[in-house]
C-alpha cells in the first residue's frame, strides 16, 4: 500500500529532467547552470536512431548543449511501409551569467 502511495504522489510531484546532453566538455558549473530555451520538432524520422541524430544536428543548430524528446507519435506508414514519428523536443542552453560571468 506504500508503494501504491508513494507511485501516485510521484505522478503529481515534479520530476527534475536530465537532457541528452552533446557537449561533453562541459564543468561542474556549467552543468548546474543548464536551462531550457526552447522547442524544436522533426515529422520525418523512421526510427529513434534517426530521431536521435536530428534531434542532436538541430541542437548543435541552435547552440544548445542538450535535449529532452518530450512527445513522440507514430503516423501511418510511409510509401516503403515503414512508420514515419513525429517528436517534439525542449532544448537547453547554458546559462551565460553563471558561465561566463
């Protein structure tokens, strides 16, 4: 019953989200300095891998050091059978003022 509790809280409290992040050179202040700046989509991927790798072009794209896939859905299948997804992701950035300031 516990465990039931504490599931059902879970659902209600607010989770810290940890991005993908691309940048692997990044410092200890850096890192506690992320935020989230904006929102970018794909509606063409067959597959995680390649939702993975344009989500990575788009964030490098856009001087961001990481993602978060917030929302992915299947669509009926392309001309070759495949599915095609569509995702949205939230893009983060380093906080200038703490990084550099």
């Amino acid at each position: 019953m516990k465990q039931l509790i504490n599931d059902v809280i879970s659902i209600f409290t607010p989770q810290s989200v940890k991005p993908v992040l691309i940048r692997g050179d990044l410092t200890h202040r850096e890192l506690s300095s992320i935020h989230p700046v904006g929102f970018t989509s794909v509606s063409w991927a067959t597959s995680m891998e390649e939702l993975n790798d344009a989500f990575v072009q788009k964030a490098l794209a856009a001087g961001a050091v990481g993602y978060h896939i917030t929302e992915v859905e299947s669509h009926e299948p392309a001309h070759d059978g495949q599915h095609v997804m569509a995702a949205t992701a939230t893009l983060y950035h380093i906080n200038s003022k703490v990084a550099y300031g």
